[in-house]
C-alpha cells in the first residue's frame, strides 16, 4: 500500500472515532427560551455547566434522548455523582428539558 493511501484511511478512521465520541450539543435559541419560559442566558449557562461537569465519566447524553420526566429522576443521581450545587443542577436541568423528548 502506499503511503498516501495509508494515510488517507488513517484520516478516516481518526475522524469516524472523533465524530462518534463527540456529541454535539445544541446551541440555545430564542425559540427553546421562549418555550422553556428561561431566558437564552440560563439556558447557555446550562449548556456550559452541563459540557464542564457532565462529561468525565461518559459521554453528553443529547438531551433529545430522555422525556422530561426521566430527566428529573436520572438528575438528582447525576448531581450526586458530578459534586455540583442544586443551583448548576437546576441550569443543566432548564438546559436539557427544553429539548427534551416529547411523550
Ligand atoms: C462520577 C461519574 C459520573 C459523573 C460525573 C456523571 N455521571 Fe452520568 N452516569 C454515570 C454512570 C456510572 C452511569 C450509568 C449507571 C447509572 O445509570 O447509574 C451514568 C448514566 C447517565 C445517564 C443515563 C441514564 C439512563 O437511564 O440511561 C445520563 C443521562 C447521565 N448519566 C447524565 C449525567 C449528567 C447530566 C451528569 C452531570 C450532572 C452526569 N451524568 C455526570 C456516572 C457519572
């Protein structure tokens, strides 16, 4: 095989390893304030709090993933594990509930 070639697929693979480890988080908007009723500030503090103490022992789980109501009862675990206030508990929660999975 040439160099080139390994190369090449060396490239791939460390992007398919990259792109699979990285969940991407959404970015609030006006519309995700609005309808959570939180201010577009709250929500990005969630965000920030949510990337800085969530992600040491797993991966982000994409808030999409759980309803509202398995996000309230996974939270108080997870807060429990990752030390945090109930003050940055209570941002992640604002954050992750205004996208959460419809019923
Ligand atoms: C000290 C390690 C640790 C930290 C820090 C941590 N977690 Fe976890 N998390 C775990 C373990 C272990 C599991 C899987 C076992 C379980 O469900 O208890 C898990 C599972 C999860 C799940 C999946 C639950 C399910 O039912 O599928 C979610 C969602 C989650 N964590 C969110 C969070 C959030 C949000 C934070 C930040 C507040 C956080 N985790 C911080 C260890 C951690």
């Amino acid at each position: 095989m040439k160099a080139k070639t390994k190369f090449i697929i060396l490239t791939i693979s460390v992007m398919v390893v990259i792109a699979a480890c990285s969940q991407i988080m959404y970015i609030p908007t006006n519309e995700d304030a609005q309808r959570a009723g939180e201010s577009l500030e709250t929500l990005n503090q969630g965000k920030m709090t949510y990337e800085k103490n969530c992600a040491k022992c797993h991966g982000l789980f994409s808030p999409e993933r759980f309803t509202q109501q398995k996000w309230a009862k996974i939270m108080p675990v997870m807060q429990k594990k990752a030390k945090i206030s109930n003050e940055e508990a209570s941002l992640i929660s604002k954050y992750v509930n205004a996208r959460a999975k419809q019923n």
